[in-house]
C-alpha cells in the first residue's frame, strides 16, 4: 500500500460503509463480556472500534482484551456512521494486529502535577489537550506563512549566529565561534531583515529566537518562534495595520479551520469572534494618563521590597500589571505607540515632532495575553542613526554594515515581531507559555 492510500481519522467521513485500515494508538478500553470498545487516536482524531467477539477470531478478541493505554495497534473494519461515537463514525472492527503492547505507562487518567508532565513532556503530548494545542499551533504557523505568502512578502532567512546584540548583550547567549572569537544566538532577525528588505521590498523571517533572560513568568521562553516582517516604504501607522491584518487574519484562520481543537480546551470563542479589527489605539502618554486616572501605580522592586509609586511616572516601561489593567477595557487587541526614546532600542526612529518619543509600537492583546507584537518604523536617517548607536555605548564597527543601509538609498521602512508561542497562548486559552510549544526551554528546563 503506498502511502497516499493510508486512511486516516479524520477523513472517515469520506469512506462510510467502506472497509479501511487504521494504525495508532489505544487511547481508552472499555467493555465487558463479548463487547470491547477501543477508543484509537492516529494524530489526526479519535475513533470508536467495536471489537463484537462474534466477528473476529479468538486471537483477535484475545489480543483486543490485553490492550493497555498506549498500545500500538493495526485496526480493520467497515466505517458506520454513529451519532454517539467521537467524530460522527466508528470501525465495525473485523481484525486487530498489535505492534507493541504498552506496559506502565505513567500518565494515567488520574491528576498530576506540573513538574511530572513537564518532565514528561515527551509524553505528556498524546494528551487530548496538549494534542489540541499542537494542532493549533500548527495552524497558527499555516496561518502566518499564508498571509505573508499571499500578500506579496518574501521569506528571508536571518543567521542564528550573530557576532553582535541586536538589544543588549545581557540577554544573549554566547557561545565561542572557532578562531573568530564570541558569537551570539540571536534574539531577533530584524537587522539581517531590514539588510534583505532593502534587497526585496516586503520580506519576512521565521524562526527561533533565545532570549538569556532570568524569566520565570507564564509568558516567557528561553527558546521562542517569532515571525519579523520587514517592508520598506512602511511608516509607522502601515506597520501597524499590518499587524492587525495579521493577527485576524490568524484568528479567524484558526476559527475555520479548529473547531474540534477548540472545543477540546474549553475555548470561548465569541471572545475569539470578536476580533474583527478596527483595533484600538492609544500613545503612551495617553495610557500613562489613563493609568493615573485609574490609579494603577507603578511597582518597583527596593530594598528587597515591592514599592508602589504614584502616579505612574511618564518614562517608565509597563510591566504586566500595567498592560494587564489597560486591557481590561478592550475586547480586541490594542496599539499602544509613540514610547519614550530612552526605554527603546537604539534603532528605533525618533519622532521629529517630539524628539523624546520614538516611532514604536506594541500590540497588547486581550484577556491578559500581554504583548503580541512590538515593533517601530527604523531610523532610516545615518547621522541619527550612529548618534544612537554610541549614546548606547556599542561598537560602531560592528554596526558597519547596518550603517551602509542607511547610506545607499536609504528610504522610510518599519516592521515587528510577533512571538508565536504568546499569540497560541491566547488563541487556546493555555494557562502557561509552556504548553505551546511542543519541547519548552525554561531557566531550569532543558530536558526533555
């Protein structure tokens, strides 16, 4: 049989009153006497097999009755239509073949707690919720990939070794590179996509990113996905609404598409339908204003002690609290832009305007999912652009060829990041960070 001629769960539909053969996994047993229901997961779905002792030989029905959670099974039967089974069909099953019978499998249907199924990730997989995740996951990725491939963007791949910081050195891994000295894993492909962008028009970079930061929330990684469109001739206000056309096209792109994955975790959905764009906005000093009308205080760690400061002081960065209170007004993802100049990256552009705030944005999104998209329109002006380079204390020859960007048709361009594993972490409803991803990197998790 060549593989193009496998059947799989979820196409069943398509073979009603056929004769097809399923290899998977013994999700769940049940019966007694002359009846045995084994519940098969294949990756794709779940499927009801009736096992009636009648239709099969002893072999078979003996070999259906040694089933353990977790046995590797060979299942053939004809496909009928039930209302009650899981899927709308179940296997009227004729043969069983085992490929190995699973002994002790450790993750029974009784609770565990978290650091056994983190360490157990490996397994903790076949799980239906943690499988749902998965899948919508994938279908995220599909998602982003279809949007950018469909709207005129390149791929463009950026290097994991880089000699240098794109934010900051404290945050990168470094590693030695042979004869040449320290490299860096990086944390973000947006230099090497403004370099290709400049080469292209409107590109895009897919990848992971490493972040060394001692981080111990539910919204932090070590090792992340992140998707960094880069477009020349974008501004500010282009950037942000492709941001916003991303991210519905991804909502409802996983609403069409995962129904049943949603169902599984329990998802409401109307909240996810209502994100239809028209996102809102505000600038940084307009949500500094409204925290203060709102007395949300800034909290600072001092002398070992968590300090409240009020009001909220204009220059200071928002923290969870701050986004998390801010959002409890919108029901849609919300732009916050126009930051202060000394709390972003040096290769943001200032606003000629107002020289104290810079041409950036973050997308923060609804029911304390927290930031979804940072990015700015770049310095495009060279002066400006190594004046920020040394008030920052960095190398200027390591910037050199960043530097060339701006001295050869330099023109006006912007784009962002979106942290992938953050935007399936409030698309599914996941509690942690953890669960999005299928391998997690935590400060003390590199296993398995």
């Amino acid at each position: 049989m060549s593989y193009k001629d496998k059947v799989y769960i979820e196409d069943l539909a398509k073979y009603a009153g056929q004769e097809v053969e399923l290899n998977g996994w013994v999700y769940t047993k049940r019966g007694k006497g002359k009846l045995q229901f084994v519940i098969l997961r294949d990756g794709t779905g779940i499927c009801q097999c009736v096992v009636f002792k009648a239709n099969v030989s002893e072999e078979v029905f003996a070999n259906t009755k040694s089933l353990t959670q977790e046995s590797s099974i060979k299942v053939k039967g004809k496909v009928v239509a039930n209302e009650r089974a899981p899927g709308g069909f179940e296997l009227d099953t004729s043969d069983l073949q085992i490929y190995q019978l699973s002994t002790d499998y450790p993750i029974t249907p009784k609770e565990h707690g978290d650091d056994f199924l983190i360490r157990n990730r490996h397994l903790w997989l076949r799980s239906s919720r943690q499988h749902a995740i998965m899948r919508v996951r994938a279908s995220v990725i599909k998602a982003v990939r279809d949007f950018f491939d469909n709207s005129g963007f390149k791929l463009q791949d950026s290097p994991m070794f880089t000699p240098n910081a794109c934010e900051g050195t404290s945050t990168l891994f470094s590693t030695k590179y042979f004869d040449l000295g320290e490299a860096f894993l990086s944390q973000s492909g947006q230099l090497y996509a403004e370099a290709t962008a400049m080469a292209m028009g409107r590109v895009y970079t897919f990848g992971p990113a490493f972040r060394a930061e001692k981080s111990k929330t539910r919204k932090h990684l070590t090792e992340f996905w992140m998707v960094e469109p880069e477009m020349a001739f974008f501004d500010l206000e282009d950037d942000m609404q492709l941001a916003e056309d991303l991210t519905v096209y991804i909502v409802q792109y996983v609403l069409e598409n995962c129904r049943k994955e949603l169902e599984t975790l329990e998802r409401d959905i109307t909240k996810l339908e209502a994100i239809q764009g028209n996102f809102p906005r505000m600038s940084y000093t307009e949500a500094v204003g409204w925290m203060n009308a709102n007395d949300i205080p800034l909290t600072k760690r001092v002398d070992g002690k968590d300090v409240e400061i009020r009001p909220f002081p204009w220059g200071e960065d928002f923290g969870t609290p701050q986004e998390e209170a801010l959002m409890e007004q919108f029901s849609q993802p919300c732009f916050i832009y126009d930051y202060p100049t000394e709390i972003k990256a040096f290769y943001m552009k200032r606003n000629p305007d107002n020289p104290k705030v810079v041409k950036a944005m973050d997308m923060l999104g609804p029911e304390k999912a927290g930031e979804l998209v940072g990015g700015s329109q770049r310095e495009d002006n060279v002066e400006l652009l190594e004046e920020r380079i040394k008030a920052e204390d960095l190398d200027m020859t390591d910037f050199a060829w960043y530097v060339d960007l701006r001295k050869y048709g330099s023109v006006p361009h912007s784009g962002f990041g979106m942290g992938i594993e953050r935007v399936i972490k409030w698309i599914t409803g996941a509690k942690h960070i953890r669960e999005t991803i299928p391998f997690p990197r935590m400060i003390h998790r590199i296993i398995p």
